[in-house]
C-alpha cells in the first residue's frame, strides 16, 4: 500500500477506508466482525479510517478497533493507525453554536475513539447564509492549540470559504471533497489553491455511488425511483456529464484498461483519481474485508501514459458540471436536502 505524508510527521495510506457503510443506514451491523475486518484491513496497510461524529456508533466501533490492534500488534503498529473524523454541528446548531457546543462534541469523539488528541478533524458547515462558520473555524484552531486536535481539516467547503478560512490564521492540513473521473469541479480553483496553501485532497464518490462499475456496463439508463438516495445524487451528475450514452462509451473504456491490469472498472476509477495533482489518497467504502482485494489494488496498479490518455479522451467530450466544490449539491438539497442527509448519516 502506498504511503504518503501529508504534513511533517503525519503518514498516511492512499487509500482510506470510509466508515460510512457502518452506521447502520446499509443493514445490520456486527460489532465484533466490524472490528474484525479492520483489523484485517489495517495489516493489509490500509492504517488509514475515516468517520463523523454524526455516522452513528462509527466512532466507538473504531475506537475499540484501536484497543484491540493495540492489544494485538503492539504499540508500534498502533502508531501508524489514523483516524479521520468529522465535526458536523446539527443544522438546527448553527444560528447558535458556541464554543462549549464545539468543545463537548470534540470531546465526545475523544471519549468514542479513546484519543487523547484527535488525529484529524474535518469541518462540515451545513449553510453558508448561516453566519458562524469562520468564527467555528477559529475554535477547532483553538483547541488544536489546546492538544485536542492534531490537524484542522475541511469537508465540502468550497474555494472561496476554505481559503477564507486558512486567511483567517486556521492552518487547514486537508480537505474532503467530491472528485472523479465524472465530477472534475476541483480542478476549476481548488486544486490550485491546496499547491498554494499546501493542503492535501481526500477524495470521496470516486465510483459514483457504484455507478462507475462493472455492474452498470451495458445496461440500459435506470427509471427513478432509484434504489437509494446515493444512486440518486450520482445520476444527477452522470446527466449533468453529457448523459447515458456518453457515460457508456465511459465504462467502456474503462473495462478495456481494467482488462489490461486484471482489475475491475471501479479500481481504475479510483486508481485514475491518485494520479490528480494534490490528490492524497481516494476513500473507500466496504462493509466487510471481502472488498479488501480490489481496495488494495487501487494504489498497486500503474496506470500507464496510454491508460489516462484513453480515459481523458472519453471526459474531454462531456461537460464541465456547473459551480464549485458541492455547490450543486447545496443547490439541490436545500435546507431540506440537507436535513435529510443529515438523518440519513445519523442512520435515521
């Protein structure tokens, strides 16, 4: 598994487990084997999990995740595992947040993830026409000066609010955003704002909720309903990129190069996004360590000059989507939207 370092003496996997999938929202959860298969993942050399405070009973599953690959590997092992949370305060918070709201919920994924100092935190701020978020900012600034937080890092935040952030004095390690071979948005401005600022790019929906793979190749455009709301969302986006055919023509190509490796569509769709400029590492989702294989693949195959010309070949005939980093989803969710996400990542 490759490495990289993202600030000095902070190491991690390029890929990051997500831990979305165990909140619950994706069916019935077993602690024991939940643990199980990170600990699996962890000695395969993906050391690297992502969480939130609001994916329910994540938090404390990595936790005890760490007392038992402590228990098991040692001390030294330990070291190298990393956790990446989130700070995501209620919508209904925001008109009223304080430091002590900040500060409790902070120390609440200390207590879940027995951390004395949290590895990384990334800010999530639901409403931009909500004043709040540079001055909450400044308060996870406070309390990684305090040795609460390790890094201060961002989710979803567009390039104008991020580098409004890092102005204020914040030093900004990372930031999670939606980025893949259909949704290139970060490359209109933020992409060149982390070379400057010097943060580093988490990407997330690198496989399209799926859609970005071999179960969607040759297959007629689905009706909605769709079966999720994940589905959903990445629709919107394969519409928005020039449609069902082009997106085809897409998987197609994709196949031929995943061919050549002896990998699946969805690996090259994720290996593809670790030779972007900035990108640190892509995240995963995978309820269990039978994905294990195919994730680890991801940062082992070489992608060659032929490869990404092939592929860059199909993206240059679609069309740019629309705004920033997340504008559209803010757009199209609304308030509303936004409360429904919420309660879905609560596991609601």
């Amino acid at each position: 598994m490759q490495r990289i370092t993202i600030a000095p003496g902070y190491e991690i996997s390029r890929v990051i487990r997500g831990g979305w999938q165990l909140a619950g929202g994706h069916g019935a959860i077993d602690a024991e084997s939940a643990i199980e298969d990170m600990i699996a993942f962890a000695d395969a050399g993906i050391t690297t999990f992502d969480c939130a405070d609001i994916y329910t009973g994540v938090e404390d599953l990595i936790g005890r995740f760490r007392l038992a690959y402590g228990n098991l590997r040692g001390a030294e092992a330990l070291s190298r595992i990393r956790v990446h949370t989130k700070f995501v305060p209620d919508l209904a918070v925001l008109p009223v947040i304080s430091k002590a709201y900040v500060e409790g919920v902070i120390d609440t994924s200390r207590r879940r993830l027995n951390l004395d100092c949290l590895d990384l935190v990334q800010f999530h701020w639901w409403a931009y026409d909500i004043p709040g978020w540079l001055e909450t900012a400044g308060w996870l600034n406070e309390l990684q000066q305090a040795g609460k937080i390790g890094k201060v890092s961002g989710t979803n935040f567009d390039t104008d609010h991020i580098n409004t952030i890092i102005a204020s004095g914040v030093s900004v390690t990372s930031l999670q955003l939606q980025y893949s071979l259909l949704d290139r948005r970060p490359e209109k401005q933020m992409v060149q704002l982390a070379a400057e600022k010097n943060f580093a790019l988490f990407c997330y929906g690198t496989v399209a909720g799926g859609f970005l793979g071999d179960r969607w190749l040759g297959q007629p455009e689905p009706e909605h309903p769709l079966e999720n709301r994940s589905l959903t969302k990445y629709k919107l986006i394969i519409d928005d990129f020039g449609g069902w055919d082009l997106f085809q023509a897409l998987l197609s190509t994709l196949r031929k190069i995943a061919d050549r490796h002896q990998v699946d569509i969805a690996t090259v769709a994720s290996a593809a996004m670790l030779t972007k400029p900035g990108v640190a590492a892509v995240i995963v989702g995978a309820r269990n360590r039978d994905h294990l294989p195919s994730n680890l693949a991801i940062a082992n195959i070489k992608l060659t000059d032929t490869d990404l010309a092939e592929i860059e070949a199909i993206l240059r005939q679609g069309n740019p989507l629309e705004g920033d980093v997340y504008t559209l989803e803010r757009d199209r969710e609304g308030r509303h939207g936004s409360i429904m996400k919420y309660n879905l990542n609560k596991g609601e």
